[in-house]
C-alpha cells in the first residue's frame, strides 16, 4: 500500500487525536489553529485513505486483573501432514485467542513474537502449556516477561 502524505497539519491531527481521541471536532480544530469545517474534512480524508483505522480505549490491564505481560517467540513446522500450512492455521488460531494482544511474523530463528497479557503466572502456564504448545504447527516456544513498563507510546510520534 503506498504511502499518504502528510502536511504538517495532518501531523498535528494526528498527534492530537494519538493523545485524546475524545477531542470534538472544535476542539482539535482549536488545537491544529483550524476552523472547523477545514478540520472535519481533513480528518474525514485520514480516516477514508486509512491513516486513522480505528478509535478506541485504552485499557490498563492491571486496573482489570490483567497484572502479566509475556513476549512469547514460536516457532511453527514448516509443513504439517494433510496439507494445511502451518502458518496460515496458526494466524487464523490466533485471533481465537484472548490472551493474545499482539502477534507479529519475524524474522530469524522464531517465526512469531506474541504479545501475552494474562492474569498471573498460573494463568500463562495454562495458556502456554494447554494452547500454545498443543497447537499442532507449533514446534517450540520461548517466553520473557516484563518487569516494568518504561516506555509505551502510540504507534507515530511525529
């Protein structure tokens, strides 16, 4: 997909709404030094070409009992008996799984890096062991967990 420029104004928008997607329309028009109805339409243009996906919350997950963060690397079989591809079975798996806030392809040894939020430690092992590595395409798994969160930033910071 190609690329959408940005002017300096877009920028701000966006910088805006990454911070409170809450703004009304004058609001953020106040903000970005916009009327209003230049300020809608450029914000209607981001969120057509897709540059603004999606509005939501952002949750604290230790406020709703989600207090372990776990970065889990797989790696999956490289072809499975009966022709299913491993990788499109277990992208598909996936998105079926709660636990998993994240999950991105790789380079190098591991295939996939996932993103775990869970309760506590009891709760990862169910997920890693009664899951993870009862799914057939998964070969092995490696787990880190977070001590503290230093840094966590919306996807663009211009």
């Amino acid at each position: 997909m190609a690329e959408v420029e940005l002017d300096r104004t877009d920028r701000r928008i966006l910088e805006e709404l990454q911070r409170n997607g809450r703004l009304t329309n004058q609001e953020l028009a106040e903000r970005v030094a916009l009327s209003p109805s230049p300020c809608l339409r450029r914000v209607k243009r981001l969120e057509e070409r897709g540059v603004i996906r999606q509005y939501m919350a952002v949750v604290d997950p230790h406020k709703v009992g989600l207090g372990l963060l776990a970065y889990v690397s797989v790696r999956l079989q490289k072809h499975v008996d009966g022709g299913h591809a491993p990788i499109e079975q277990f992208a598909r798996d996936v998105q079926a799984w709660p636990e998993i806030v994240a999950c991105y392809a790789m380079t190098g040894d591991m295939d996939y890096l996932l993103r775990v939020q869970v309760r506590d430690l009891a709760h990862f092992s169910r997920f890693a062991m009664d899951t993870l590595m009862k799914h057939p395409a998964v070969v092995d798994m490696r787990s880190s967990f977070a001590l503290s969160t230093i840094k966590e930033a919306p996807a663009l910071g211009f």
